[in-house]
C-alpha cells in the first residue's frame, strides 16, 4: 500500500492509504522513535482509508521534524512527513 499527504488543518495531518479491502490497516506513527497516539483511520471508500494524524505540540522544535507512518500488520514503512520550522528558515 501507499500513502498520499491530503492536507495539515488545524494540528492534524491527513493521507490516504490507497489499499483496497474492508479491513482497516493498523498502523503506528512515530517521532524519534515515540509512537504518537490518537492516529485514526477511517474508511474513504472505493478509495481506501483516510488516515488522521494530531501532531502533538511538544514535538515541534526548530529544524525538521519527521514522522514515521507504519503498518504494524505487515511490518511495512508506508511513509512519512516532516515539518520545518525556527528563525533559520525565516528568510525562506
């Protein structure tokens, strides 16, 4: 399966697992190595699952912030998303 960024509102970012099949896929996102709670993932139909990500507040800090999607029943890396930010990327 793959996993496409949708959008980030309002602290919360979205993808799409393109995976066909009724059951959901488990999946587990993590911040230097701390499994993120919350991470939701619903049915979008024909289209697969939409998958809801809250990134909490103490994770962001200036420089890159990355985070790691995985689908725990497979044991697969489906992908990941990073946030920049802090003064040095100010004039960007």
């Amino acid at each position: 399966p793959k996993i496409t960024e949708t959008r980030m509102r309002d602290g919360v970012w979205e993808g799409l697992i393109a995976k066909a099949g009724s059951v959901a896929p488990t999946l587990s996102v993590s911040h230097l190595g701390v499994v993120l709670r919350g991470v939701e993932v619903t049915s979008a139909g024909k289209d697969g699952w939409l998958v809801r990500v809250p990134v909490p507040v103490e994770t962001l800090a200036d420089g890159v912030q990355t985070y790691v999607l995985i689908d725990t029943g497979a044991d697969e890396i489906l992908g990941s998303f990073s946030i920049i930010a802090g003064s040095p990327l100010s004039e960007d």
